[in-house]
C-alpha cells in the first residue's frame, strides 16, 4: 500500500510499534519479515563475494533498515515528491555501496548497466 497524507501508516507505524494490540503485531510482523529478508539478501552477497565480510551481517542489516526509515520519513516529509524519492534512493545506493561492497566485486558496474534510464 502507499502512504497517505495528514494521520497515516507512518504514523500508525510510529505509534502502535510497542503496543500489543493488533496492529503493533502487524508493524513489528512487517519489520522481522524485512529483517529476515534483508538478513538472507547481505548472506547471499556475502556468500557470492559482493558484500565484504569484514562487517557483521547483523550491523548491515541495521544499517539498511536505519536507511530504509530515514528515506521513508525524509520523503514523506517531502510530500512524497518522486525527485525526493530518486535522489534518496541513488544517495542511498552510493553509501551503501562504499561502505559495504567487496573491494572486487564489481557490484557497482552491475548496478549501474541495470538501472540505466
């Protein structure tokens, strides 16, 4: 679904996370499925050589949710502006990349060919 204006699913997200009713298990049930996807996703790179290994897949996997949600609010607070949403993405996408990727991996070029406009 998409987020919506004024009171919506960013905000239910903010203030039902701790809560014990339906929908804070909801929120907390999304984040442990990205949790776990994004955890297999840094062990395949890891495993395929184009993540470094140096880094403890745990504190990857914090890294990117942590960008995840800060990209989320900053272009939410946009009004959910596409450039905003681009810049982000590709601003994001740099970091990562040269805080994480193997030395030799190439994953850079691979990235680049794939998301040419």
């Amino acid at each position: 679904g998409s987020l919506t204006r004024g009171p919506g699913k960013l905000s239910t997200s903010l203030e039902t996370v701790h809560d014990d009713g339906p929908v804070g298990r909801k929120v907390r049930a999304i984040y442990d499925r990205m949790q776990a996807l994004l955890t297999g996703i840094v062990e395949a790179g890891k495993a395929q050589g184009l993540i470094a290994h140096e880094r403890p897949t745990s504190v990857i996997v914090l890294a990117l949710m942590a960008i995840h949600d800060g990209n989320i609010l900053l272009w939410y607070r946009s009004g959910c502006d596409p450039v905003m949403g681009r810049v982000l993405a590709t601003l994001s996408r740099r970091l990562l990349l040269e805080r994480f990727e193997s030395e030799s991996s190439g994953l850079e070029s691979l990235l680049r060919s794939s998301h040419s406009p």
